[in-house]
C-alpha cells in the first residue's frame, strides 16, 4: 500500500481527466455502458502508468455514475471487474471501496444493500490493505441479520474476524468489535465463545488515568510536536488519547453477565469493583449506590476461602459503604466471629434484598438465578455460623448443634460435610453418642515436632543458667582479692 503511494508514475494523466471525465458523465446519462467504456480506456493507461492520482479518481467516478444510474448491478460488476484489473494499484482499490462503502445508506432496498455488501466483500477478501474496510461492511452484514432477528447468523458472520492482528485499525475499533462479537455470543447464549472472546481485550486499555497538572499538559503538547516534525512519510500518525469510559462500563457489563451466568460470584464482586473506580460512576449518587451494593452482595454470595475472606475486610473498610448503611450493617455481620441467625437476618434483611434485582424469595421469570442466589445467601449465613462454632466449641452435643444453627440434623449433618470436604473447618461426628468434636487431633509427628521444639528451648535455657551461673562466681572470686589489694593501700 505504502509502494503504491510513492511510486513516482510515468505519466501524469490528470489533465486528460479532466477532459474525459465531464464527457462521460454526460454520456452516461444518455448510454451508461458508453460512458464508463470511455472511463476504462482512461483507467487501462493511467493504471499502467501507475498514476494514482487518475487512477482513483477515474474508478471512484465509474462507481458514482453507477450509483446516480440506479444501477445497482452494474455497479457490482464494475467494482469486482476494476478490481481484478492487472496490476490494479492498492490505494486505488481501497478509495473505490471506501466510496462504494458510503452509498449503502442511499441502497433503496434490503436486497440490494446485501447484494453490494457481499461484493465488496468478496473485493476485500484476503487483501491486507484493506482488511478495515472488510470489518466494517463486514459489521454492516451482521446488523442487516441481527434486524432480520437472526442472532444465531449475525454472530457466524462477525466471529469470523480476527480484528486483534489488524494494525491499521485503531484500539478503540478494535475493542468495539470485540465487544459487539462478545454481546452476540451472549444473546445466542454461546457462553463459551463469549468466554473466549472477551479474554482479547486487555483490561489495562480501561485503566483509569490520573488527572494531569497543566505543566504535564504543556510537556506532553510539546513532545508530540516534535514526534510529528521527526514522523516518516510512510508512518502512522500515534493514536490519541480519547476517553474509553463507554467501552470500559460496556466491557465490564459484559463480564459479570458471564460470571453470574456460572456463578462466579467473586469474579463479579471484583468487576463491579472496577465499575466502582470509575468517574462518572463515582460522581453519580444513584449508581454509586447501585454499584455498591452489588459489591456488597456477590462478596457474600462467594465461597468462602483467604482471598474471599481477604477482599471481604477491604471492601468493609471502604469509606463509601455509608451511602448504604443497611448493606453495610449486613457486611459487617460477616467481619465479626459472631453467630448470625438466619430467621433474624432474614427478617431484618430479607424485604431489602428482594427489592434489589440480584435477590428474590421465588423463582422469578426475569432473573431465574435471584432466587438460587437468595438460598446461596442463606447457605453463607449458615456455614459462617459453622466457623463461628467450631471456633469457640471443641465438643458440643448434636442437639445443641442443631438449635444454634436453626437447622435440623440433616441439615446440620450436611452443612458440616461440605465444609469439611472443602477443608474449611475440622470436624468428627460421634453419631451413637450425639456428639460434633471440633478438637483438631494431632498425629505422631506433630507430636513429636512439639516434643522436639520444647526440648529444644529447654536446652537453651540450661545452656543460659549455665552462663549465668559461671559468670556471677567469676565476680565472686574477683570481689575478695579486691578487698585484700584496698587493706594493703590503706596499711
């Protein structure tokens, strides 16, 4: 592409096009086929001449009057015959397709705007140099069929790009395909490719940027001055700086649809901590609020393990949480080593949750996962009480077990499976005897590495009285000859 652009031509042709050029857009008012035969005898010697110029001036008028013709057909064979030309200069091409591109708004019906596409499709179709041009008609047929109400085909057809390896696309563009590729994928309820897909985007692209002093502002408008006066001809311009907010608040939308699809609760707490940093969310109280309750919930909802306990006592830290003080207070109950009695939390709490879209007490037609993640609510309540227990109480009877759970032996006798399965608690179940023993059993060698350990600080304490003992009857031996040397001074 670059060639073509610096390719000094043989000849310059202009001046035969702008004598040719009005001639056959007058005849082909008359005879279209005349008018654009004049043109390709113009197009073969300029072509050929490798004038660029002329040559992309003569093809992106042959289009245009096939465009004020009506002509829809003819113009599609124009452009793949003109493309296929022997020797057809690259920029020319790209110009062609770029004008074409601009009329399908003015395609008087569906048909024919399908017809135009898949032919600038075909032009486009393995050339590099104009691979943006193909995304982007490409875009334009996946809309046409997600309007007809084929998701399924709208998908197929944008998937197939690849637009991470195009270099001539800008990171904004690019980061818009994907999304609009991931947002098919969800809609057919393709979770996997949707997966897939949005691991392309790289979340340091969203990275929030620190506000500049007007000293930086002056640093940074002088550098790029002086990178433009040293820019080669042939490089492109750098990509400035745009806000990527609206890419940032849609990326992050997409990904906890994802996680609360498969019940990644923790993965959707820290998304939502990253909506959380974010300007425009911070300076808008409604969303704030919204925002921060979700970051409130899905902590809850996630399984409990170090990073979950972790991030639990950062996020109650967070200065913020007084904008929803009952959320806060139910945070809060999950920091302390306190039992939390689901019948009381559920009656404190249970109204305030259900009016949120993430909890619901019955299946719900809208959200059917906000009822499966009220009993998760629940069940994290529970095994908390667990912990709390097993923390206080070595031994307890089943029974008793049972009342401060407010669950029945079942229940009970599952609960504390599960988590000592997951390695969370240590427990025995003495069923005969109705007895839960919480008391972690040690085996021989962490005995024997107690035994060792304080055998060896009792070592060290002998060896310590030794030296002690050795130094106070050193000074007594010192102390009396002392005493004789003072008597024979005074004497």
């Amino acid at each position: 592409m670059s060639g073509d652009a610096f390719t000094k031509p043989e000849k310059d042709f202009s001046k035969e096009a702008d004598k040719i050029i009005p001639e056959a857009e007058s005849l082909a008012k008359k005879n279209l086929q005349q008018g654009v035969d004049k043109l390709t005898a113009l197009e073969k010697q300029s072509r050929q001449s490798s004038d660029l110029a002329t040559t992309s001036r003569v093809l992106t008028t042959i289009v245009t009057i096939c465009k004020n013709a009506g002509d829809w057909s003819f113009l599609n064979e124009q452009v793949i015959l003109l493309s296929k030309k022997h020797g057809q200069l690259k920029q020319a091409i790209t110009k062609m397709v770029q004008v074409v591109m601009s009329f399908l708004d003015d395609v008087p019906n569906t048909e024919t705007k399908l017809s135009i596409i898949e032919t600038l499709r075909t032009v486009t179709e393995g050339r590099i140099f104009v691979e943006v041009e193909r995304a982007r008609v490409t875009r334009a047929l996946s809309d046409i069929k997600k309007s007809q109400g084929d998701i399924n085909a709208a998908r197929d057809v944008l998937c197939e790009l690849q637009v991470e390896t195009f270099g001539s696309m800008t990171r904004r563009e690019k980061t818009e395909f994907i999304l609009e590729q991931v947002s098919l994928c969800i809609e057919s309820d393709d979770w996997t490719q949707a997966g897939i897909l949005s691991r392309k985007i790289s979340t340091r692209y969203f990275a929030r940027k620190p506000k500049k002093t007007p000293e930086q502002l002056e640093k940074e408008k002088k550098e790029r001055e002086e990178a433009e006066k040293k820019r080669g001809p042939d490089e492109a311009p750098p990509e400035p700086e745009d806000d990527v907010t609206d890419l940032k608040l849609r990326y992050y939308e997409q990904q906890i649809t994802l996680a609360k699809h498969d019940d990644k609760y923790l993965d959707a707490c820290k998304h939502y901590r990253q909506v959380l940093d974010t300007e425009s969310v911070e300076n808008n109280p409604e969303q704030l609020q919204a925002v921060l309750q979700r970051v409130i919930y899905f902590i809850l909802l996630a399984p409990y393990d170090n990073e979950q306990s972790d991030l639990l006592h950062k996020i109650n830290l967070d200065a913020r949480n007084s904008e929803v003080p009952k959320d806060q207070a139910l945070l809060k109950q999950f920091t302390i080593s306190e039992l939390m009695r689901w019948p009381m939390v559920e009656e404190r709490f249970g109204k305030h949750l259900c009016s949120t879209d993430v909890f619901s007490k019955t299946p719900d037609t809208k959200d059917p996962k906000a009822n499966t993640r009220y009993e998760a609510l629940r069940q994290r309540v529970i095994e908390h009480n667990v912990r709390v227990v097993a923390k206080y109480y070595t031994r307890i009877t089943f029974g008793r077990l049972c009342e401060l759970l407010d669950l029945s032996e079942e229940e009970t006798e599952k609960y504390i499976s599960d988590l000592v399965t997951k390695k969370t608690v240590y427990a025995r179940i003495d069923r005969p005897a109705r007895v839960v023993s919480f008391e972690v059993k040690r085996g021989p060698d962490e005995v024997l590495d107690e035994w060792s350990s304080s055998m060896r600080g009792l070592l060290q304490l002998l060896e310590r009285v030794g030296h002690l003992m050795q130094r106070e009857e050193m000074m007594a031996r010192i102390q009396p000859s002392e005493k004789k040397e003072a008597g024979k001074s005074k004497a």
